[in-house]
C-alpha cells in the first residue's frame, strides 16, 4: 500500500514536471527568441556543458562551503536564541522586534549595508546566516512553548536532571518545528546566499557566473545556473533533513 501511494506521489510530481516544461516549449515558440527566452533543450545542453569544465565544480564548492557555513550559523543561533528566548521572558521582549525587523527588511538592503564592513568573498556568509536565523528562532520557540507542560510535571516528580528533560521531552517535542525550520530556512539560505554573491560578485563563486551571464546576455548560461542552484538547494534540503530525521539519536 504504502509503495503504491509513493509510487502515485512520484508519477504525480513527474506529470507535474513535464507539463511546465511543456508550457515553457510553448512559450519559447511564441517568442521564438533564444536571447529572450531559451529552450529547455538549449538549457539542459549548457548545463551538461558546464559541468564537464573544473570552473563550474569550483563556483559550486565555493557557495556551497559560504552558503552552508552561514546557515549552519545561523541555525545554531536560532536555537540558541530560541532556548533564552522561551525561558526568559525578558530577553525574549528585547530582541523578538530585531528578528521583527531582520524577516521584514528587503535581503537586498542587508547586502547593500553589509558590504560596507564585509569583504565581499564572506559577505554570502554572514547574510544567509542573518536570514536563516530568524527562520530557526521562531519555530525553535514554538517548539519549546508547545512542550506538553504534563509531561514536564511528570519529569520534576520523578526528579528528571536537566540533560534528561532535554533528551526525552524537551528534543522530541521540538523535532518537528526543527525540520521545519531547516526546510524553510534552506530554501531561504541559497536565495539569500546567491543573491549576496551576485551583488558582491566574488570570483569563483555561482554568484559571480550568474552576473556574468546576465551581462554578456547569455541567457542560456543563466538559466542553466539557476537549475543548478535549485537542484543544489533541494539536494541539500534532502541530505540536512534525512539527517535531522534518522541519524540523530537521543
């Protein structure tokens, strides 16, 4: 049964992928311009292009090791801020309107700002970490806030030590909003990353080829680094979220 209905999903996701490539081949004959809009076969031939050149292995590795670092970063400070916040109503007060401020501001302006003091090789860095943060803090806290305030009464009658609580009620409770977090904050880290890149333009960087290819109007090269980046992103998601789910053990 369950194989039957994961088979289904997969068919269903498939179907779904071939009709917007079909609407994109539509498009692309009424346009009928490949500096415009390229084919989805040009753009899958430039892909395949680009990844037998070392340069295109480089710009990956680079963005991904900036990119990941900064929301590996910011995870760990979301659930950091995330634990002070839930237990202290006071820094809680203090700075819930910074994580205000931080999810409403354009990425853009952050980048912008933040090139003032950052280099531009670490700038990816420290933008997807201040993105990603906000992200893990308030799912972390709701996680926390959740927690069945029973079970915590049963853990202070049988006198449970604080790593025990942490264990058994506190890290199952929170589980489920981490992988949340994670999925969000993910999809959110390579937008924010790319986009910081592509404003500072590091070399050797997805960013800088992205840049590059929108100023010599290469549109093919453009598009097939943008399924790069997506394919990345969602390779990524996977592998952090399988780990999350099945290899951490408490």
């Amino acid at each position: 049964m369950k194989t039957s209905i994961t088979k289904n999903k997969l068919l269903t996701k498939i179907g779904a992928a071939v009709f917007w490539i079909l609407v994109w081949q539509i498009f692309c004959i009424v346009i009928s311009n490949k500096i415009l809009l390229p084919t989805p076969f040009d753009v899958v031939k430039r892909l395949f292009e680009l990844i037998q050149k070392g340069s295109f292995w480089i710009s990956i590795a680079n963005s991904l090791f900036h990119i990941m670092l900064g929301f590996a970063i910011g995870a760990l400070s979301g659930v950091l801020f995330a634990a002070l916040s839930a237990k202290n109503a006071v820094f809680r007060e203090i700075f819930a309107p910074v994580f205000t401020v931080i999810r409403s501001t354009p990425v853009a302006s952050f980048i912008i700002l933040a090139l003032v003091w950052i280099k531009a090789p670490n700038l990816s860095i420290f933008i997807t970490a201040l993105i990603t943060m906000p992200v893990v803090w308030s799912n972390i806290k709701k996680g926390i806030e959740s927690t069945d305030k029973n079970l915590l009464e049963m853990a202070d009658i049988y006198r449970f030590s604080k790593s025990k609580k942490l264990r058994h009620i506190y890290i199952p409770s929170v589980m489920p909003y981490a992988v949340s977090s994670f999925s969000i904050g993910i999809g959110f880290a390579w937008k924010s990353g790319i986009a910081a890149e592509v404003i500072a333009i590091p070399k050797g960087t997805i960013g800088y080829s992205i840049y590059n290819a929108k100023i010599l109007i290469e549109t093919a090269d453009l598009f097939a680094w943008t399924v790069a980046v997506i394919l990345l992103s969602l390779t990524i998601e996977k592998l952090v979220l399988f780990f999350v789910k099945n290899k951490i053990k408490f």
